[in-house]
C-alpha cells in the first residue's frame, strides 16, 4: 500500500531516468539521504521542476510505493539567491552536494550533516565572489568535516601510533589510516608504516585549518601556494580512501594552481 508523507530536503543531484521520469538524490532532515522519482508525465514534472531547484531547501511531499518513492508535490522552503547570482559560487555549491551524494549512503538519518549542510549553504550565500584556489579550499574544508561528520575525522595532532603529540618537521602522514604519525613510531615499525609519506608542517597546518576553522577564517586565510598540492592530496586521498563512491570532483581540478 502506498503511503503518503512529508519531508525536508535539499537535492543533491538528479538525473534522468526512463524516458520521462527523472530519478532525484536530496538530503533530508529525517531520513538522510533518500532517491526519489520525479514522475514522468513531462506536465506534472514541469508543473513541479520550477520548485525542484538544485541548491534549494524544499518540502516535499511523498508517495512511498512497493519499491520507489514518489515525489506529489514540492515547496521551497529557503532559497540561496546569493549562489544563484554568482557562477564561482554555483559551481562550489553544486560540487559539495556532489560530494554528499557520493560520501553519503542512502537511509541513514543524520541531522547534524542536515544542519551542516544548510550551515554552509548559508555561508556560501553570504561570502564574496571567489577565485579558484580559494574555492578549492573552502571545499576542501567542507570535504574535510563531511569526512568527520561521517566517522572518518582524520588525526592530526597526536602520532596514530604511540598518541604522543606530533613535533614540527618530525612526523610523516598515513592515508589509509588516516593521521599523522611521528617519526619515531615509523622507524621502530617501519613494515608497518612503510606506506608514510612525508608531508610539510605548513600543508598539515592548512588540514588543521580548512577543518577546524570557521567559514570566515577560511575565506581570510592566506594559502601560500607551494603548500596546495601537498593540502589537496591529503584531502583527496582521505576522500578516495572513504566515500563509498570515487567523488567526481577533483579538488585540483578546480584549482588552477596545482
Ligand atoms: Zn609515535
């Protein structure tokens, strides 16, 4: 039997499916993530597609069936016109949402990344216009908490190994394990960290901050350019080793400096 429902949203991606349908993935603030359809019957989608705008918060109401849900009907609930407005922003917007959909599974309800993601969205609407490294680094940052959020926070001040917190110059950073780990320790086990590379003490101290710091630091933050590839790797690396999915999104695709 079909059951009828409301809930809050925000669309993360859509694609089209069958000849008509179109197949939507949205965040929702009481179930996670949830893929619905946009059914096919092209005047009832384009009655309802003004309202199921990307990068919008909406509430949608829903026709749960045997095996796919529904969407009946949609209404914004909270608009971002300041991304709207500006392409660099639009674009940032559009591939931190990518990175939900592909760093989130279906059905598993998380309010706290609901918040987070509005959180930043409102950010987003209200910074200035911004450039390309500056864009991958703000998404780096949101990567970065995502990442926590979802379990996987990486370790970055005290050795993965022996606890002990890490000295300037004299540590080496693990992706699998995800953290740093001090010299010492990869010397005593060198099998065991073989796979440690070393990393700089400015790239680690540009992890700490695009991860702990809040949006507005990361917009004022200068980011010395040697340090980027370095800082992009970390962050990539992390999201390759975790997300469910390989991110289409490339941090250095985004940056022109790297
Ligand atoms: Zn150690």
């Amino acid at each position: 039997m079909a059951i009828l429902y409301h809930t809050t949203g925000i669309i993360l991606a859509k694609h089209d499916w069958r000849e008509a349908d179109r197949f939507y993935s949205l965040l929702t603030k009481q179930d996670g993530k949830v893929e619905m359809i946009g059914r096919g019957a092209q005047k009832t989608l384009a009655k309802l597609a003004p309202h199921l705008e990307f990068c919008a918060e909406a509430e949608f109401l829903v026709v749960r069936g045997r095996t796919y849900q529904t969407i009946a009907g949609v209404e914004r609930v909270r608009t971002f016109p300041g991304i709207y407005s500006d392409f660099s922003k639009m674009l940032l917007a559009h591939q931190a949402l990518a990175l939900v959909d592909g760093g989130v599974r279906e059905g598993q309800a998380d309010q706290i990344l609901y918040e987070r993601v509005v959180h930043w969205l409102e950010c987003l609407n209200k910074a200035p216009s911004c450039g390309p490294e500056r864009a991958a680094f703000l998404l780096a940052g949101f990567a970065l908490r995502l990442l926590e959020q979802l379990g996987y926070r990486p370790e970055l001040i005290k050795c993965l190994s022996c606890r002990v917190e890490i000295q300037e110059g004299l540590f080496r950073w693990h992706t699998l394990k995800g953290g740093v780990v001090c010299e010492k320790c990869t010397i005593q086990d060198a099998e065991q960290w073989f796979s440690a590379r070393p990393i700089s003490d400015e790239s680690l101290k540009l992890v700490r901050l695009a991860l702990h710091g809040t949006f507005s630091d990361l917009l004022r933050v200068r980011i010395p350019g040697h340090t980027l590839p370095a800082f992009h790797e970390v962050v990539e690396s992390l999201m390759y080793t975790h997300f469910p999915t390989i991110p289409v999104v490339s941090l250095r695709g985004i940056c022109t400096m790297c």
